[in-house]
C-alpha cells in the first residue's frame, strides 16, 4: 500500500518560494499506474489541481500557475519536490500530494497534507 507525507516550512513570505516534498512509501516512485500529483485547498474553499509528474518524468500542470510552479522527483530517495514561486497571502492552504491512478481517473492515495501560511 502506497503511503505519502508531505513536508515543508509551515510559513513563508510573500514573493518567496514555496518548496514541498513529497516522501513515496510502500511502493516504486517510477510505476506507471500512477501519476504524482500535487494538490490544494486554500481555507474555506475547494481543492486546487497544481500539477503531476509522469512515471517518465512528464510533468503536467494548472495553466493557472504553470509560470510559477515545478514539479520534480528524486527517484534514489523516493521524494517528489513542488516548487512555486513567488506565492500571495491567498496561496494559504492547505497542500498535498496524491496518486493520480491512471486506470481510473481519480486520485488514490492522499498525504496527509502541509498546511502553509503566507505572511510577512
């Protein structure tokens, strides 16, 4: 059974970046069947695809923030990186990684979620 958990600063300020790991447990971080996404909730509101990286290291994203954000893997240590730059106070959430399981269309697996404020 695949296990995510998410890491990172809990505080960060605007205009700086925002970087997230992904840590993938119970399960190869190369495997076709899935592909790693990221994904967020900002307070009171709906979740927020961000993008996902393919078993092949394709990665896909939101053309909302697609200027702005990175998806990554490390595959020796099992971890996937999001990276988004310059964030807002409005990009408080609440963020996480996900399998997206390619046979069915639906995410699987969720971590547990980072929660991240914005301010100064």
């Amino acid at each position: 059974q695949v296990q995510l958990q998410e890491s990172g600063p809990g505080l960060v300020k605007p205009s700086q970046m925002l970087s997230l790991t992904c840590t993938v447990s119970g399960g190869s971080i190369t495997t076709s069947r899935y592909r790693w996404s990221w994904i967020r909730q900002p307070p009171g509101k709906g979740l927020e695809w961000m993008g996902s990286i393919g078993s092949d290291g394709s990665t896909y994203y939101s053309p909302s923030i697609k200027s702005r954000t990175s998806i990554s893997r490390d595959t020796s240590k099992k971890e996937l990186t999001m990276q988004l730059s310059s964030v807002t106070p409005e990009e408080k959430a609440v963020y996480y990684c996900a399998s997206w399981v390619r046979t069915t269309s639906e995410f699987g697996t969720w971590g547990q979620g980072s929660q991240v404020s914005v301010s100064s």
